[in-house]
C-alpha cells in the first residue's frame, strides 16, 4: 500500500500536469526583437515611459506571465545603467501560433521614471554612446531586466504554472530610429532643454564679421539657451551634417570652437562660454570621431563680439582658418 501511495500521486501529477519542460529551456525561446514605439508621458507629477517591445516566442507553448514585477534601465558602456524605473503588470500573454516556427506579440511595458526629469534627460544625454546613436540607422539597446513573475506554460488541458521564476537579462534590441529621436527630443522638451533654435546663421554671421578679415569655412554656430551649457539633439543633428562638409578644408588649417555667454557676470560667463565649447569639441571628439592636428577651442565672456540679440550670445562657433 506504501508502494502505491508514492506511486500513484506521481501518475495523477503527469497525466493531469504533463511535463513540457523546465523554465529555462523554455525562456531561452523568448527573444526581444524590436522596440517599435517609446513614447514619454507624464501623470501628475510623475513620469513614464511607455516602452512597446515585440517580443518572439519559439517555444512550443503559449506563454504567460502573471504577476509581473520588474526593473528596467539601458546598460552603456560609458555611464553604465541608465534607469527607466520599476513596473507593475498583471498578466504578460505570448500567443503561439501552431502553423508558425515563432509568434510575434506586442507588449508595452511603462516603467515609473519619476517626478526629476532633469536628472533622467542628464543621464540621456551624458553618455557618448546614446548621443552616438542618433546617427545610427539602426540603433540598437542593451535592456536589463530583473524581477519576477509566475510563469504559465499552456497545454491540452488548460495552463501549467511554475510560480516565483526570478530573471536578470541584459537584452541587446533593436529600435526604430524615428522612435528613439522623437524619444530624445520628448526627453529633451519635457527637461526644457530644446531651446537652441534662436537665430540663422548666416544673418548672425553677417553681423560679426567684417569681410575680408579672414578667411573661414565649414563655419557654423549653435546656440543654447541662456545658462545651458548641453547639447540639444537638433545641435547634435547639425554637428553631424557640418562633418560631412570637413572635405572642404585642409588638415594645414586650425579648427577654431569659440564659446560665448552673455556676459552679465563676467567669471561666471567665461567660465560658461569654455564650457559650452568644450561640450560641443567633446562630442566632435569622442562621439563623431573628429581627429584634427590643429584645434582651439576657447571660450569668451565679455569679450565677446557686439551683436544684435543678447540671445545670440549664447552660442558656440565652429570654423576653421588658414591662419
């Protein structure tokens, strides 16, 4: 009798809840393919980022999660984790489509930014490699994950849970490049950092320069908003067109990156025009690969050219010279 209490259990266990694999096995099928939406809202005092994943099973089984809690953040190489924040989510469902190898499902995940976007757009745009894939055509994540979840396997009979799976991934995902610019620039508006658009730049290059006093190409000028001394995306967008015209000069000639504040406190405004070139020769430098023999970079407070605006003295100026 013994014999068949052991026994017994064992065969109601497997005919009632066959055994379809473990856990892992069955995770390792699940792939995060592509970011195909991110879209930044705020509730109250408080931010989220909306984050739809298309997410692959290859499993044999429909998938579910249920009682989902996780963490998420991007991992770079330069700054390490960038947090997105923690999320609560009842019930992930991965269809499985019998007459396909795979199946494709849409998720949105919203993690909890937080009320300090300041801090978010800081750690955004301080890293050299985020700001490096604005160029890219097909950028491309590494998203952590932790957390945990009960997991649900379904089968003839209804579905199979195996409760309290815990995960920690990293997840290299690609993201639609329209996705992550708009993303970018939300970030940057949400932060109140997109001001940079003050004037054109040959009208305000007509105003500081006498004709015929030197000689310059590939010059152009960025502009920041008063006090700011980081780069905006449409900045970052124009830095990259001006390197596609660098053909035009010699390697003889001498890059000049001039910074200029508005002069009102006389320290604080040299102190904040270096800066603004600095950032601006950084992100030449480190993110767009510009190597040049002879460079200045320099930055200017009450020094600085008469113009018309005192918003056009907030402003960086890149040019070279033959002198």
């Amino acid at each position: 009798m013994r014999f068949k209490r052991l026994v017994l259990p064992g065969i109601l266990c497997i005919f009632l809840f066959p055994v379809i694999g473990d856990a892992a096995s069955i995770l390792d099928d699940v792939n995060f393919i592509v970011i195909r939406e991110m879209q930044l809202r705020k509730e109250k005092e408080t931010y989220f980022m909306d984050v739809t994943h298309v997410i692959r099973n290859s499993s044999n089984y429909a998938l579910k999660f249920e009682n989902c809690r996780f963490k998420l953040s991007f991992v770079t190489k330069d700054v390490g984790e960038i947090k997105l924040g923690s999320v609560l989510k009842n019930e992930i469902l991965l269809e499985r489509k019998a007459d396909s190898p795979a199946t494709d499902t849409s998720i949105t995940l919203s993690p909890n930014i937080g009320s300090d976007i300041q801090a978010f757009h800081l750690n955004v745009t301080s890293s050299e490699e985020m700001n490096s894939m604005l160029m890219a055509s097909n950028p491309s994540l590494r998203l952590h994950i932790q957390g945990n979840f009960n997991l649900g396997m379904g089968s003839k009979r209804g579905w199979v849970y195996q409760p309290g799976i815990k995960i920690d991934w990293i997840l290299p995902i690609e993201v639609v490049r329209d996705v992550f610019v708009n993303t970018y620039k939300a970030i940057e508006r949400a932060a109140g950092k997109g001001g940079d658009d003050i004037a054109e730049d040959d009208d305000f290059l007509a105003d500081i320069e006498e004709e015929g006093k030197f000689s310059r190409i590939n010059e152009m000028v960025l502009y920041f908003s008063p006090g700011e001394k980081t780069l905006t995306y449409k900045s970052k967008a124009r830095l990259i067109k001006w390197m596609k015209g660098l053909q035009e000069a010699s390697d003889k000639w001498t890059l000049h990156v001039e910074g200029y504040a508005d002069g009102k406190d006389a320290k604080h405004g040299k102190v904040l025009a270096t800066d603004r070139a600095g950032a601006v020769y950084d992100h030449l430098a480190k993110t767009l690969g510009l190597k040049w023999k002879n460079v200045k970079v320099e930055g200017f407070g009450r020094e600085l050219p008469a113009t018309a605006k005192d918003d056009d003295k907030n402003r960086v100026e890149i040019y070279f010279t033959n002198s």
